[in-house]
C-alpha cells in the first residue's frame, strides 16, 4: 500500500527538527560555558526559550504523526473490509451472467494489450498507477452493474402500502378444463355424485373455468412486546354467478380468509377467519382449490372466524410438540335467511362459541416431516322450542415418509351433529317430521370418515398423488326417523371417492396438472349414483 504524501512530509519534517534541536542544544551549551564568566544572562533565556519552542513543536509532530498512523490503519481495515464484501457480490455477478463474464474478458484482454503498449512507452514508476487505474475502473462496472440488478429486484417485488410496513403479493391464476360422465351437485367442483338427469339423452358434460384464481396479500407489521405481528388476506371467485348471459364466466370475488398474527419465538396468536386447525392438512388437487378435494367425502373443512393459541416445544433429536387450543363461531352449515342482513343460527343462538383443541408431535425424516395430531371438537346447538344438539367429533391426522420419495398422508374422524365441519356429507342435522312444526324431533347424524394420500415424488419436478376418501351417516341412525320429504332433499348416507394426479412444475412460478377423480353416493332412500371427471389445470403463481 502507498505511503501518504502528507505522513512523509511530517515524517520529513519531524526529522529536520530533531537534528535542529541537537544543533540548537550543542550550541547552546558552547555558549554557556564561554559566557559563564560574562555578565547577563538574556542571552542564555532566549537560547532556552528556543528549546522550549523546538521541544513543543516536536511533541505536536509526534501527536499528528500518531493520529496518521490510526488514520492509515482504518483506511487498511476499510480496504480490507471492502474487498471482503466485494469478493463475493463479484462471483455471484460472475457465476449467474456468463455474458457479462465474457465481455468482461475482452475488455480485460484489451485492457492488457493497451497496458503493454503503454508500459514499453512509460517508465516503470508509471506502471502500478495504469494496473490501479484499470482495477478500479474494473470495481465501477460491477458495482454499477449490483447495483441495477438490485433496482430490478426492489422494483419487481416492492408492493407500495400507505403504512411503512413491508407487504407480499401472491396466489395463482388457475385455469381448469374439464369433462365430466355423470351429474353431480356441481359441474367444475363435483363434491357427491347425483341421479341422472331426467330428460337428458347424455350424462356427458364439458367445459373450462378460471374462477378458481387466487390472490392473496400479506402483511408484515410491527413488533409488539417482543412478537413479530402480520396479516394475511385471501380472496378467490368462486363466491357465485352474477345473473347476466354467460354469468358462469364472471366468478364473484370472495373472501376465503383472513387473519391477524402475532409471533413469539415458541407461541403465536392467531386471530381470524381461517382454515381448521383441528384438521390441518388436505389431499394435493389443483382441480379443486375453491373448496378442498373431497370435503364432503371424509375431509373435514371450514373457513371459520376463530381465535386460538399455540405453543410449541423443541424436544430432543430434532422433535416438536405442538399444542393448540381455540374458540371458534359456532356455525352448523346453515345457509343465511337473508342475502344482506345477518342472523343467528341454531349454533350462536346457545351464546357461546365452539371449542376446539389439537396435539402434534413431528419430527423429520428424510427431509420431510413426521408428524401424527389428535384433536377434538365440540359445539352446542339450539334449535328453538327447548331442541339442543351436542356436536362433537375426534380427529387425528398423520404424515409418514415411508421413503425419500414416498409420504403416506391422511385424516380420520368420528362424530355426531358436525355437518358445520362438512362432516355427514354436510348434513348438519335430520327432522323426523315437518321441519317447521315446533313438535318435530330433530337428530345430529352419527358419522365417521376420513382420506389417505400417497404420494411419489417422481422427479424434482414431477409427482404423482393417489387418495381415496369415504364419508359415512350411519344409515341403521337414520332409518326410521328421518325421510327425504321432511329433509329438503334426499338423505345421503355414504360418499366414497377416489382421485389419481400427475402434477410438473417446470419451473417454480409454472405447473400442469392432469387429474381423474370418481365419487360414488349412496343415498338413504335411492339408488347409488356415479360421477367420473378429468380435468386438466395450468396454473401461473405469482
């Protein structure tokens, strides 16, 4: 490294001084003693007030002389602190735009051929400051070059919000096609199969949707006694059809859902319309995204307001243990009386919410996670004139990776009254007479069901999904007491379905989708009907 001009100078300086004052000194003492005999001595105080004035000039050099060597020592840890963050930033340049990598050289090599000539031409002293020249002129570029891809990067993910906090846009615009063999209680999204068509000559069905398109929006605020709090909001359109010609194209937009977080290092809060804690995983299906694959089929589901508490413990090996526990609105699958105004049904008319509770324990295995949950439910229902149903169902859920590309999934429930949850093939409760007459008895169907998934990781980006799902209303609870007239419709009492996939994601933000899926239901009172469906998805995240 080049010694500063201005520390040689001092250094000079310093030097001429000293050998000044040993002059001074030297002659001084000569005349000392050669006027030691003589009269006065105002000669000998002004001879001492040089050596003063010398002696104080010298001490300042010394502090300038230090403070240049702290100058020159931060200046090396500077030097070396930047070449340590510049090496770096420099390979990741290198290494991701080989284009750069290669005009980068030529401008070397010419750089080099121009240097030579201009070495055989200049003198040797000149040669360091071209070759120092060069280096930084090199340095600029990539600096110049980090610093616009940063740009690029800041301008591609900055979501602008009138608050300072960050926020992240995402979700997937979803394109299905599908053909369908047999009639079913929804063309796109078939959850239960139904009798065919009275008067149709083909039970065969073909058509395309995109109202399964997400966005979603996250929100990450401040922190508040020592937890990360955020926000999240998640919309679809699949809330309905507007009444137009070709209103099937124009999905209405709704709220799935949406929750306020606060996170401590092993506890959160979560407030909120949200997915089901008590029944936390789902099969893989982008064929049915809207409502989750086979939600009337043993799924359990909800998107419920709810506010719960969770708390995890770090064991050892690398294992977890996870306790939740919440209260939720305690819905019953009523269908609202009023399209505006809002009123209570048989669950929020007993005046308190619905309770639920969930254990976890995980682990990893073969990177993916081990993990086996028990839950529980319960809710009560007041149905006026002193009828009050008990609802309440167990769950556990399991993930088990058999192999490293092989992971067997599932959930297993059994209840009474739980049609809120989607359970009972959303019957959520059965009238032994006229529903409207204030004597009529009413029961919560018993039930149980459940899925499993297996799961084969083909490929990095290849993978192929098989689930099977029942959901069973006990038909020996029903018989006797419960017929279609007095229950809107027929009383089904078993949905069975079954579902293969292929899904490859090409890329990250891309994925292709073919899927088959069968639903069989058994009705109470009627034969069992059978609905067969492919659909084909493409799906851009973002």
């Amino acid at each position: 490294m080049k010694i500063p001009r201005t520390l040689a100078l001092r250094t000079g300086t310093i030097t001429a001084a000293v050998f000044i004052l040993l002059c001074t000194c030297s002659l001084a003492q000569e005349n000392s003693s050669a006027m030691a005999s003589q009269p006065g001595d105002a000669s000998v105080r002004e001879i001492g007030s040089q050596v003063r004035e010398l002696r104080a000039l010298i001490e300042q050099m010394r502090a300038e002389n230090v403070q240049s060597r702290a100058e020159m020592r931060e200046l090396r840890q500077e030097l070396q602190d930047t070449r340590k963050l510049m090496a770096p930033l420099a390979a990741s340049i290198n290494a991701n735009t080989s284009s750069l990598a290669s005009a980068e050289s030529a401008l070397a090599g010419e750089r080099s051929t121009s240097s030579g000539a201009n070495t055989s031409a200049q003198s040797a002293s000149d040669a360091p400051t071209s070759t120092d020249l060069g280096s930084r002129i090199q340095k600029l570029e990539e600096s110049t070059q980090l610093l616009g891809s940063k740009i690029d990067e800041q301008y591609q993910t900055k979501v602008e919000t009138a608050a300072k906090y960050r926020a992240r846009l995402s979700g997937i615009v979803l394109m299905n096609a599908f053909r369908n063999v047999g009639a079913s209680d929804d063309l796109d999204l078939p959850d239960y199969a139904q009798p065919p068509v009275l008067g149709s000559d083909s039970q065969t069905s073909f058509g395309a949707t995109l109202r399964q398109t997400e966005i979603g929006l996250e929100i990450f605020g401040p922190t508040l006694a020592g937890a990360k709090s955020s926000a999240n909001v998640q919309f679809d359109f699949a809330g309905g059809f507007p009444s137009t010609p070709n209103g099937v194209n124009f999905g209405i937009a709704r709220m799935q859902t949406a929750s306020l977080r606060l996170d401590w290092k092993q506890t959160s809060v979560i407030a909120g319309q949200d997915s089901l804690f008590i029944s936390p995983l789902s099969p893989t299906s982008f064929a049915s995204l809207a409502i989750p694959a086979f939600a009337y089929a043993g799924n359990l589901w909800g998107w419920t307001p709810q506010l719960r508490v969770e708390h995890r413990f770090d064991l050892p090996n690398q294992q977890a243990l996870t306790l939740q526990g919440g209260i939720l609105d305690n819905l019953d699958w009523e269908s609202p009386s009023d399209p505006y105004l809002r009123s209570a049904q048989a669950g929020e008319h007993t005046g308190q919410p619905a309770y639920a509770v969930r254990s976890a324990w995980s682990r990893p295995v073969f990177d993916h996670p081990l993990s086996f949950g028990v839950a529980g439910y319960y809710g009560r229902q007041d149905w006026s004139w002193a009828r009050y149903v008990d609802a309440w169902a167990g769950m556990m859920d399991w993930q088990i990776p058999i192999l490293r590309r092989l992971t067997l999934s599932g959930e297993f429930y059994r209840g009474r009254g739980v049609g809120g949850l989607g359970a009972a093939i959303g019957q959520g409760v059965l009238f032994g007479g006229n529903p409207f007459s204030p004597s009529t008895s009413i029961r919560g169907p018993d039930s149980a069901g459940g899925w499993t998934q297996l799961k084969f990781q083909l490929t990095r980006k290849l993978e192929l999904n098989g689930v099977v799902a029942e959901d069973n209303a006990f038909a020996n609870d029903i018989r006797g007491f419960a017929t279609d007239a007095n229950n809107f419709g027929p009383i089904l009492g078993r949905n069975r379905g079954a579902l293969g996939n292929l899904v490859y994601r090409p890329r990250s933000d891309l994925l292709l989708s073919a899927e088959f899926r069968r639903l069989h239901t058994f009705p109470i009172y009627d034969s069992a009907s059978v609905t067969n469906q492919i659909n084909l998805a493409m799906g851009i995240l973002f």
